[in-house]
C-alpha cells in the first residue's frame, strides 16, 4: 500500500479479500479460490464496487495490478459517486491547530459504527502550500487556496490524489477577495469564481487595518481542465452586488452559486439580498425571497438541505428556522421546513472561541447547519468544531464525537469518490 495516502487499514470492511499473491494476479478470488473476480460481468463488477464506501474502494485498487486497473474504469467513478451520494455525507475537517494545516475524514455512511473514526489525509502539495483554506467541495473534489496570498491554488481528490495547479490572478495590492467552486450539470464544467473588490493605492501607505473601504470591482471566472497550461482567468466584467466576505457562506444548488449581500436597504428595511451567480451563463441575479420570510442579518447563513437552497435564520430566544426553497426559482416555494428550539443554549467551550479558522470561517455566527442526514436528523456545526444532532421528530440533540477528531478544525460536508476532471 501507498505509505503516503495516510489512512489508516480497515480491516474489518476488507474480510471479503482473501490473502492474494502479488505475482499471478489471474488468480485473484474473492470468497473461494473458486470465484474468480475477472471472470464477472463488467456490469456485476460495477455493482459491487459501487457499494464499497470510498476509503475500501481506495485498497481495493491497491492490492494488485488487475485490481488497480479495475479500479481506473470511467463508468466506475461515475456510477460510485452517484451511489455515494445517496448516502450520508461524509465529513471533511480542516484544521490549522496548533502547528500547520491538515485535512482528515470521517465517513458517517459506514454501517460498523466502530469503524467511524477520523483518518488523516496526506496532502501531495502541501510543501508549496502549507496554509491553506477550503473554498469549497463539489462532486469528490477540494478547490483549495493559499491562505497567506489569497489565491485558489488547487483542486484536489483527496482520495485519488490527482490535482491540478491553477494559474495565479492576483492583480491588486489592496484587495478583499471572495471565491466559489462549483459545476453545472449541463454544461459539465467545473468552475472557479473569484470576486474581487480592490483599491488602487497609487504607492501610499497600506490602510489601516478593519478599513473596508474597496470602490472597485472585478470578477474573475476560471474553466477547469486537465490541461490548465491551456487555461486562463477570464475578467467577466464588474461586480454589480457588494458581497458580505465575512459571512464565508456559498451555497451550491442547480449549478448556481450563492452568497448574501452586505446589509443594505431593501424596500425601506435593513435587509440582505441572496446573490446566485450561474456558471453556464455567467450572470449574477438576485433570488427572490418569500414576502413571510424574516429579514436576513448577520447571524444568517445559507445552506444546502436535500438539495435544496436553504437560508438558515436565528430568531431569538435560541430559536433556528431553516426556510427551504423547494423548487429553485419559484419565489412562492420557499417553505419554513424546520424550526429548531433552543439551539444557540447549546453552549460550546470557551477556548474554541480562540482560534483562526473559526474568526474567518463563522465570524459572528455561533452556530451552522451542514446538512441533513437520511434518517431525518440535522447536522449542526458549533464554533470550534464541536458536532451536534438534532432530532425534529424527537426534539433532542445529541453531542457527535469520533475517534481521533481534531479538536479545533472546520467541517466540510464532501462526497467521497474517485470522480475527475474530464473536459
């Protein structure tokens, strides 16, 4: 096995693989020397494969030659991820406590709840990138930036372990930036979206710190390709919205990219608009909200909930309301679809509060909903890291800890497959 793919053997799921000879790979067999695996149709191979959670699939392809080349099949990426994402999630934590940066998993999918423990994940790059933020997870893949000159350097499976190293942008000594990773489903493209608001400094002195102040604007779009020597930021234009940065949150749904606006009158009310921009057609839009729903301030986020757009809102007294957008675009179809009671006196330690993913990722928000899991219950994130379930049948939390989970990180809701860029 690959010492360098740090994670840890699963045994208990590999009792289907007998001992195998590395020299006559013909005779590999699963379940008796009689059952030789080659020897299946290609369609019950894929059936099989597809089932195997993504860190078994991984051993599979490296236990010998024929295997591996089993493993590469293109269908098999495909039908693996669909599979997979039928499933729970699993969940991404990136950490930068105490000394550098580090990514590691947990599946939450695995049926033997003894094996839900957090593995780490070895980063091939991370000599040339040792500070880095996740700007998002689309499909299998990582789109990561450079967190010290905010750049988005790379898209990585981490299970795989293919990458690609974008091209630089920066333009602007003076700038805040804010980016998006996403693919449309018609057009089949990955994208990368950089906003950037900069002012021209013309050789003065560097602002004074919490000044954000940034007149102008561009927008950046970059096409992911296997070939990225062949590939270039293209300008689009100006921003025509002013982006809240600090509120971190991007939302995937129906090949669209979604932020909220910085705090401004709307109808004669302090209010934030949702911003989707498309990756097919490269046009920002408003997305119009339900006349009942409450005014979004700081403390909201969005989310996506059963692949829906979600706009995530506190409503005092600890009270969350999750309004959902049912059918993307229709504007009479956002629904109220959960409510949760008592969430923010969920109460997290003190020290987490110290930390700098947490300043960057959540800013003032105390508490974060990552998804919903197929039994119902909803997956809170509070500062820190700390996990929590929500029963909405029950009404109950429940405090989720795994083995070996970083204790200061940020979680990323990913889709673990073999999937790739192809274009």
């Amino acid at each position: 096995m690959d010492s360098s793919f740090q994670i840890e053997p699963t045994n208990k799921k590999l009792k289907l693989f007998h001992d195998l000879d590395d020299h006559n790979d013909q005779d590999y067999a699963i379940h008796g020397d009689n059952f030789v695996l080659q020897n299946l149709p290609r369609d019950v191979l894929l059936d099989i494969l597809i089932r195997l959670p993504i860190s078994c699939l991984i051993q599979f392809k490296l236990v010998c030659h024929s295997w591996n080349s089993l493993s590469m099949d293109p269908e098999l990426a495909r039908v693996h991820h669909v599979a997979m994402a039928k499933n729970d999630p699993m969940l991404m934590f990136h950490c930068d406590y105490p000394i550098r940066n580090q990514l590691s998993f947990v599946e939450l999918s695995s049926n033997d709840h003894d094996e839900n423990i957090v593995r780490k994940i070895s980063i091939p790059f991370c000599n040339s990138m040792p500070e880095f933020n996740v700007v998002g997870s689309c499909n299998g893949l990582l789109c990561m930036s450079d967190s010290l000159y905010r750049e988005p350097v790379y898209v990585f499976n981490p299970f795989s372990r293919d990458y690609l190293e974008l091209p630089k942008s920066k333009q602007f000594d003076e700038q805040e930036v804010i980016f998006g990773f996403g693919f449309h489903p018609v057009t089949k493209e990955y994208k990368v979206v950089k906003i950037v608001y900069y002012r021209n400094s013309h050789g003065r002195k560097r602002v004074i710190r919490n000044i954000r102040n940034y007149p102008k604007s561009e927008v950046q779009v970059l096409t992911i390709s296997k070939q990225m020597n062949k590939s270039s930021w293209r300008c689009i234009g100006k921003m025509p919205y002013q982006i809240d940065r600090q509120l971190k949150g991007v939302a995937l749904v129906n090949g669209r990219l979604h932020w909220l606006s910085r705090l401004s009158r709307v109808s004669g009310v302090l209010d934030r608009e949702i911003i989707s921009f498309d990756l097919k057609s490269e046009k920002f839009e408003v997305v119009k909200k339900a006349s009942n729903m409450v005014v979004i301030n700081s403390n909201h986020h969005l989310a996506t909930v059963q692949g829906c757009l979600a706009v995530v809102a506190p409503c005092g007294y600890g009270k969350l309301e999750i309004w959902v957008m049912k059918q993307y675009g229709i504007k009479e179809s956002w629904m109220k679809e959960f409510v949760i009671h008592g969430a923010y006196h969920v109460k997290a330690p003190n020290h987490e509060y110290q930390h700098g993913i947490w300043r960057q990722a959540l800013s003032k928000r105390m508490v974060r909903v990552l998804c919903v899991l197929k039994n119902g219950e909803i997956l809170l994130e509070y500062r820190g890291g700390r996990l929590v379930k929500y029963d909405p049948k029950w009404k109950e939390f429940k405090n989720v800890v795994f083995p070996k989970m970083p204790k200061l990180c940020q979680t990323i809701v990913h889709v673990g497959t073999l999937n790739w860029v192809h274009n």
